[in-house]
C-alpha cells in the first residue's frame, strides 16, 4: 500500500481540453473514438514541435500546466504501446529500401519523450519511462510513491497512448481513442493505492483505466477499484 496526494490533474483527448470538457464527459460519458486530432503545444519552439510525433505533443500539453512554475521535479512516464505509430513507420520504410531518417529512429524509442522533456525544459530530475500492460498506471504511481518516499517534494506522473496504425487492430484493442494524463503527485494521505486479491465479480475496466481515474478525480468519487488479470487495485481516498 502507498499514500500521496493528487494536488492537480490534467488530461487531454480529441473533444476533451479541458476541465470543464472533462466534467461533462465524466457525468455522462460517450464513447470515445479514434481521430486525426492533436493538442496545441504553441509554448514550445517551433523546430521542436515539428519534430514531436502525437503522442509526444499529448504528453507535453499535459505534463507543461502541471510542472509551469515549480521548480525541477523527477519525472514518470508510462506507455503501454509508445511511439508504435513511429516505429511502423520506419518498419515500412525499410521494406521499401528507403533509408532511415536518424532523428526519426532517435525519437522512436520508449524513453523519447523524458528525454526531450528533460532537454526543452532544462530539468536533470531522475526520470523514468515504463511499458505496463493495462494497469501500467498503477505500476506507475507505485514508482512515484518510492520517488516521494525519498524525499521528492512532487513527482510528475505522465500517461499516454496513441492510437496504433490500423494494421495492428488484430492485436492492439485497448486504445479507443489517443489520451494523455498527468498527475502531479505530493507526499500526504489524501489517496491511498492497495493490490488486493481479485474478487469473484471482479469485471475490466470499460475504458482504459487512466481514464476511469480522471473521471472519478472529476466527480470526486472516494473510491474506484481496477481490476488487471489476476491483479485488483484499489484506490481509496481518506479525506
């Protein structure tokens, strides 16, 4: 079991920008499905931006509200399937013969983000990237909470998915829609996070469970349970 606060939240997918957008989703929510669109992210250079792929920018329009004005803070990242749009595409490229565009195949690993993070905001916070399966979020807070119980006054929590090329919908089916969240987590006892036995009514989450919490963070829901093949998380607050 591990104990945080969440001092603030921010989460981004096509249709839902912003807090209020999300309040009304989170009250009645409609289903959410795959589009071309991608967050603004006007506050960083241009020549970087043009560099950033989708799931990039959606990490960056919602880590930057969260870290602006604060000082250095570590870093965790968390991403089930990364920059698969990417890497598939320099997979086509060499079936074609072509040649691979370096900064291309720099910015297709898993770790890019934190590094780019690192770099265009000058922040040598230890940082981590994760590949969790589908309760990588939970995984994740586990490694902030260790951050926190270190001494880190504030860890930033980053979690996003792009939705795969088409291809992949065989095997990839637990993305309905490209997402980013971030939580700014803070040593206290507001949340507490418990792996408990699985429950016999134990039923997965309907929507990726990064988003079942930004829709309880809305409603102010005290409790919500996550349930990953033989894992059940509970997320419990106390005040």
């Amino acid at each position: 079991m591990v104990e945080f606060n969440i001092e603030r939240w921010q989460a981004w997918a096509p249709g839902l920008e912003c807090p209020a957008s999300w309040s009304r989703w989170a009250a009645a929510p409609w289903p959410l499905e795959p589009a071309d669109a991608q967050p603004a992210v006007d506050f960083l250079p241009a020549m970087q931006r043009r560099r950033l792929s989708r799931l990039a920018r959606m990490a960056f329009a919602v880590a930057a509200p969260l870290a602006d004005g604060r000082p250095p803070m570590p870093l965790v990242y968390v991403s089930r399937h990364g920059e698969t749009p990417r890497n598939y595409a320099l997979l086509a490229e060499l079936a074609r013969e072509e040649p691979l565009s370096p900064t291309q195949f720099s910015l297709s690993v898993h770790n890019a983000f934190i590094g780019l993070w690192s770099i265009l905001r000058g922040d040598p916070s230890e940082m981590t990237a994760l590949a969790g399966e589908g309760d990588g979020l939970e995984h994740a807070v586990l490694e902030a909470a260790m951050l926190l119980a270190e001494g880190a006054p504030a860890v930033l929590l980053v979690v996003a998915e792009d939705q795969p090329p088409a291809i992949y919908g065989p095997w990839i089916d637990d993305v309905p829609c490209p997402y980013a969240v971030a939580l700014l987590l803070t040593p206290g006892q507001d949340w507490r996070l418990a792996l408990e036995p699985p429950s016999a009514d134990a039923e997965p989450s309907a929507r990726p469970h990064a988003l079942e919490l930004v829709r309880a963070l809305a409603l102010e829901h005290p409790q919500i349970r996550h349930s990953w093949k033989s894992r059940q998380w509970n997320w419990q607050r106390t005040h």
